[in-house]
C-alpha cells in the first residue's frame, strides 16, 4: 500500500470495491450482531432456567473458565499514544469498533482545519477497510526554520495486535502563519537528484538484507529521482527526514525508514528562507510580512490602500480604527506632505501597515523625463526610508497613468493599481464609500481610497469592522501577494491578486 495523499488514495478505491465492503460489512454486522443477540438470550434463559431448578440443590459448576494459555485477543483500547515530553498540544481521538485515530490540536486556525479533514479521511478509510484493526497515530516536529510537521503512522494489526503494514502520511506547515507548504514550495527541482542518491545509499546501507530484497523493481523506481517518491518528508529541529514504507519498496513488512538530511547540507535546494518564507525568486521584489501574522491563507482576504497622505489627523484616525479592528492597509503617500509628517510615518509603520510611493508632487509619471520620473520616486523613498528603514518597492502611479516607458525606466518597482475604486475624492459621502466597497469587494481585491478627507475616516470606520464581520482579512499589499503565492515582479503592474 503506497500512500500518494488523499487523491490518489481515492481513486485507488473504486465505487464497485468500495460499493462491495459497504455490503459486505452490512452482511457481517447483520450476521453477528443478529446471531449474537440470539445466542445472548438463549443464554439468559438456560441460566433462569438452571437456576430456578438448581439453585437450592447445588452451585453452578459448568461455567466455562477461560484456558490458562489461551492468546488473548487483541484490543484497539491496548493502543495509546505516546507522547513526547516536548509534545504540549493536546492529544484527542476517535474511535470505531475496529480502529482508533490519535490526533493533536495546534491552536493554530489553519493547521487544526487541514487536520480535521485528514481525521475524516482516517476514519473513512479505517472503516472501509478489511484490516482486523487499524490505528492513526502522530507526530508534532518544530523546525529552526520555522516549519510545523506532522507525521501520521497507520498501522494495521492482525487479530494478536501483530503489525502487518504502515503507512505514512506528511503535512508541513509554516508555524506562523499556518500556511501549508508543498514539495514545490521547499524544494529546488534539483534536489531530487540528490535525494535519490543519497537515499539508496542509506537504504542500501542499513536494512537487513536477509529480509529486503534491493534488487527488487520496486525498490529502484521508489528511490529513484520522481519528486512523488519523497513526498513524506518531515522538518524536526535541524535535519529534513524523508520517510519510505517497507511495503512500497519491498512489497511486505511493517517498518518505517527514514533517510536524514541535516539542513545546511542541503541548504542550496531550498526555496524557502530561515523563517520558512519563500526566497525570493532571483530578480522578484522582496515582500514585507509581519511575523505576528495570523492570517489564514485560506479565508478571503483585501488589500486596502490610501493615496495622497499621509495627514496628520486624518491618517491617524484611519490608523486607529484599523488597530481597533485588528486590520492593516497601505498607504501611497506623496513627498510634499511625508516630508513634514515623519512621525505619522513611524505610526503607519510601527501598526505593522505598509507605506508606497505615491511620488514627490503626485506628477503623471507618463508625461515626464526619465531623470525627473526617478527623481519623483527616489526623493519620496529617501523620506520613507529616514523615517521608518524600509525603502519601498512598491509605487502607486497618480492618476493610474503608467505605460511601457514608466515601467521600463522604473524598472526596480512593481505599480500597484486597484480593482475597486471608491471615488471617494469625488463623492464625498461616507455612507455612498462604504456601500461601495461592500458591494464589490471580493477575495483579492486591492480597494483605492484617500487619507486626506473626512468623509474617507468616517467610512473607514464603517466599512473596516463589516468587512472583518464579513470574514475578510485586511492585509497590506505585500501581505495579499505572499498569501497568495504570487509573485511580485519587478517592472509589472497588477489590479488585484486573484
Ligand atoms: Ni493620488
């Protein structure tokens, strides 16, 4: 039994087998449960009946005592957990009258939910198997490099509780954020190459060779250099272990192998950084994430953005309300007024907000020189990167207006557009703000505002809590690309992220 994730373990099941178990399980239950009812009150009426007769003649001597050598029969409840002395996550499980499934609970929203639908696969394919007894057990690892693994163990059992077959089961996770990550998103192509050669080494090394046969066909095409053969892989705290079943390379026995790698051997084939954040691809803007981020990359999420600040009073009200609601944005701001709001600058930032560039005097960047078109963009960055350390990568063109030309000469930064523009300059009516950002909004939206007018803070103050009401997350613009794997490029404009 190979175990390739759900998908695959699906479809290895078809609906005749599994229309077949279902009838053949019904047929058993029927059966046992019918002839055990039956025999149980057959019982009880020979007891009465001997009673009433024998009772005051003689005790009972015919109970049958179970024989002294007798094997006992195994018990899914002589499975337990083990657990580990570092493991604090609470240990809960499930149980059916053939199985029991062990699984942890994380406090962290993502993570709990992906475990939740691995339990109902657990148990579905505990019950429609033919095994006598099966369990799930886990394992919890934390990596240095900011990685949450769990590692599921099926084992089934033959009816003395001996183990016939295991099987195993990965999931790694960024421990911050709860994202989940996959082969694709940890390993470098080449790594597979690597991979294969230093795992049939180790095999090849230490199984017993009297039991496992490493000329086997099976054993080659499961370590050979197929990203799918090391798809069960784990993070403990420094090394990666990459884990094989005895019966998918041998077809027989109920071990598990496990091949290490410490991580700075293998350093050059990972894709993710030190915090388990995607490095950037070579040429890719880097992206800002808060690292006490609990966003779920899962449930919806919206980038909102103010152009033309910041203002003192203004901005600051804004900033209140989205700490009040737990929320970020971004902020464009031009160089005319940064200048003399540094302050408001930290604020924006310290809350974990995003600032951008909205140039030195909000100039159309289509109708200017390339000297004065870097000039307009670099002026503001030095400003924003005085007061808060970061130089942004980010620029909001004013009025939209951005070409080929712009792009080719601003050829460092990636224009952020917007795909919900509320006109609220125009408008002017906090009530008319707020009913169109909430009629339009959608996962992945990036929502045009402006910092600078009363009317703009009072629809913030309505609209910021209705969206989180409304299940949104209120993420800045890097946030929005880095949940959502996209990729910021250099030289690119982008609308939304959807
Ligand atoms: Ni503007």
């Amino acid at each position: 039994m190979i175990c390739l994730g759900e998908v695959n373990l699906f479809k290895k099941k078809g609906a005749k087998v599994a229309f077949f178990i279902i009838t053949a399980v019904v047929v058993f239950v029927v059966l046992v449960v019918g002839t055990s009812i039956y025999n149980e009150n057959n019982v009880k009426e020979t007891i009465a009946a001997e009673s009433s007769t024998q009772a005051m003649t003689q005790p009972l001597t015919n109970v049958k005592q179970p024989e002294a050598n007798a094997q006992p029969e195994f018990n899914i409840e002589k499975i337990t957990h083990e657990v580990n002395k570092e493991d604090n996550f609470a240990v809960k499980n499930i149980k059916g009258d053939n199985y029991i499934v062990f699984y942890p609970e994380i406090l962290i929203d993502a993570v709990d939910k992906r475990i939740k639908t691995d339990i109902d696969y657990f148990k579905s394919r505990c019950e429609e198997s033919n095994s006598k007894y099966l369990s799930v057990d886990y394992s919890v690892y934390k990596s240095e490099k900011n990685l949450l693994s769990l590692v599921y163990t099926i084992t089934s059992y033959n009816d003395t509780g001996k183990e016939i077959e295991k099987d195993i089961f990965t999931r790694v996770f960024n421990a911050a954020t709860g994202k989940e990550l996959s082969q694709n998103d940890i390993f470098d192509v080449d790594f597979f190459d690597y991979a294969s050669q230093i795992v049939r080494e180790n095999l090849i090394a230490s199984i017993d060779k009297s039991i496992y046969n490493i000329s086997l066909d099976s054993f080659i095409s499961k370590t050979n250099n197929d990203a799918l053969n090391y798809d069960r892989f784990a993070f403990d705290k420094a090394r990666l272990i990459i884990y094989f079943d005895s019966y998918s390379l041998f077809d027989k026995g109920a071990e598990v192998f496990e091949v290490d790698f410490l991580n700075e051997e293998i350093n050059d084939y990972f894709l993710i950084d030190d915090n388990g954040k995607r490095k950037p691809t070579e040429g890719n803007i880097p992206l800002y994430v808060n690292d006490d981020s609990r966003i779920d990359p899962n449930k919806p999420m919206v980038a909102i953005t103010f152009d033309d600040g910041p203002s003192s009073k203004n901005t600051r009200e804004i900033l209140n309300t989205l700490n009040q609601n737990n929320s970020r944005a971004t902020f464009f701001v031009c160089g005319y007024t940064a200048v003399d709001n540094t302050d408001v600058l930290q604020e924006i930032n310290s809350a974990g907000n995003q600032i951008g560039n909205h140039t030195m005097n909000h100039a159309d960047l289509t109708q200017q020189s390339a000297d004065d078109m870097k000039n307009a963009v670099e002026s503001v960055n030095d400003i924003v990167e005085g007061a808060t350390g970061k130089r942004p990568r980010i620029v909001r063109p004013p009025y939209g207006a951005v070409n080929h030309d712009v792009k080719a000469i601003l050829s460092d930064y990636a224009f952020i557009l917007w795909d919900i523009d509320t006109q609220d300059w125009l408008i002017k009516d906090s009530q008319k703000i707020y009913r169109h950002i909430i009629d339009n909004v959608a996962d992945g939206s990036i929502v045009l505002l402006h910092d600078i007018h009363e009317e703009t803070v009072q629809a913030v103050e309505m609209f910021v809590p209705k969206l989180v009401e409304m299940g949104y997350q209120l993420v800045t613009v890097d946030e929005l690309f880095y949940y959502k794997d996209a990729q910021m490029m250099p030289g690119e404009s982008y609308l939304n992220i959807v």
